[in-house]
C-alpha cells in the first residue's frame, strides 16, 4: 500500500476523530466557562472546589475503585477457569452476552430482584428471616454495577490468559515452584497487560455513572456522573455541568495514562 492510498484511508478516520471527539471534548471546554446567565466567569471551577463537589468526586473515585475492586477479584479467578474449561468459548460467550441486553432493561430488572417482595426476599423469608431493604443501599448499588461491568474485565483477562505459554507454568513447577509462587511470579505479571484494559474498562465507566445511582441507590449514592445530569437536565446550568465533565475527561486521561502500558527503553 502506498502513501497516498494510505493517506486517503486516513481522511475519514481523521474527520470522525474531529467530529466526534476533538470538537465535543471544546464545546465542553467552552460551555464550562460560561455561567447559568451564560457570561464569561469563572465561577464554575471555583465552585467544583468547593467541599460539596470535592466531596462527590472523593465518592465517585471511592465506588469506582470498589466496583473495579470486586470486579478484578470475580473476574481474575474466573478467567484463568474459563481457559481450562473444554468449551471455553461458549462459557465466554455466555458471559458475554448480558453486555448486549440494553443498560436500563438490566437495571429496572434488579428493581424487582431486589424488591420488597422479590425473589431475594422471598428467599429470606423461606429460610425464617425478615424481608430487608436491598434496594437503594451501598450494597445494591455496589453489586449491580459489579454485575453490569464485570465482563469488561473478564474479557481482556481471558485473553491475556489464553495467550499466555503454558510451557512457562510448566517449567517454573519442575523448578520446584509451588501453585502460589507461579501464580505470583508467571502467570499475574504476564497477564498484567490484560488487567490494567480490564481496569480501565470498569474504572473509567464507573466513575461517570448516573443511572444505575438512580435507580438502585435512590440517590443516596451521589456522584459526579449524578451531578451533571442533574446540572444539564433539571437545573439547566450546562456551565457547571460542562466543568464536572472537564474534571472528569481529566481524571480518565489520567488514569488512561497510569494504567497504560509503557515500553521500556534499551540500555
């Protein structure tokens, strides 16, 4: 392929990067410095550090760190199962598949799961225990978006996994290596690749939520995902809602960064 075939295939990749996010990513920069009568100000970022929004951000980076937590602890074991299961790609599949169920359907679905007289109290009830307020708690908030993210992790997991030598695992176990030592020492850092994408992918998302706040916490969770839909859509200041989204951009390109995989230079 020469260069000008190359530069050609380029173009419509350029324009749907400039379009779709270099121009979004300055709009949002320019709404963020306008205020709720729509002047120049810079009132808004003197407001996000204010203790109510520093608040909510330290919340919103606490859940996400738990959701991506939990779902590094679910996701890890049950990766390295699904490469020695015989019909490994069927099991990821299934695992998959919840991802193409539209976001609100599983949501409202836990809105029954976890209700008053849902199957989850009923079965409390079976065993002699009293029905309990599952929805709108940390915990319901907290398993529900675990269950909602946890493929994203599973995935690049697996894939790291299944990629991985297993003449490497053999070789440090005749070493005299016991199952801890080459998990710790073969497998993980070899597989590190694919935790840090399963980390992003959940950790990134998660720090933006609004709905599933909604819905399953009831708005006792607060995030900053939270409040900008409650800035652009009820109180219709898009100023302030523009700059939490500034703050946010940031935090993820930071993260992106952390997390990111960095090639090490020769001696």
């Amino acid at each position: 392929m020469n260069r000008q075939t190359r530069t050609l295939y380029f173009i419509p990749y350029m324009l749907w990067i400039v379009v779709f996010v270099i121009a979004p990513i300055i709009l949002i920069l320019y709404y963020s410095f306008l205020n709720i009568e729509g002047q120049f100000s810079l009132e808004n970022y003197q407001k996000f550090f204010s203790p109510v929004y520093l608040k909510m951000a330290i919340s919103s980076f606490w859940y996400a760190f738990l959701i991506t937590a939990f779902s590094l602890l679910i996701g890890y074991p049950t990766a390295l199962l699904l490469t020695r299961t015989k019909h490994k790609q069927l099991w990821l599949l299934l695992i998959i598949l919840p991802t193409w169920i539209n976001l609100l359907l599983k949501t409202y679905a836990f809105l029954g799961i976890f209700g008053t007289y849902g199957p989850v109290n009923d079965l409390f009830v079976f065993f002699g225990m009293s029905a309990q307020q599952l929805l709108f708690t940390d915990f319901s908030f907290v398993f529900v978006s675990v269950y909602i993210f946890i493929p994203f992790m599973i995935l690049p997991i697996f894939n790291a996994v299944d990629k991985l030598n297993p003449s490497l695992i053999a070789a440090a176990s005749d070493l005299g290596a016991t199952p801890l030592t080459v998990f710790r020492r073969v497998i993980f850092p070899l597989t590190l690749n694919g935790v840090k994408i399963g980390c992003q992918a959940v950790f990134i998302p998660a720090l933006s939520l609004f709905m599933i706040t909604r819905l399953i916490a009831g708005n006792r969770v607060i995030t900053l995902g939270t409040a900008i839909e409650q800035n652009f859509l009820v109180i219709q200041d898009w100023g302030m809602g523009a700059t939490i989204a500034v703050f946010l951009i940031i935090a993820m390109a930071i993260i992106m960064m952390l997390t990111g995989n960095r090639k090490r230079g020769m001696l």
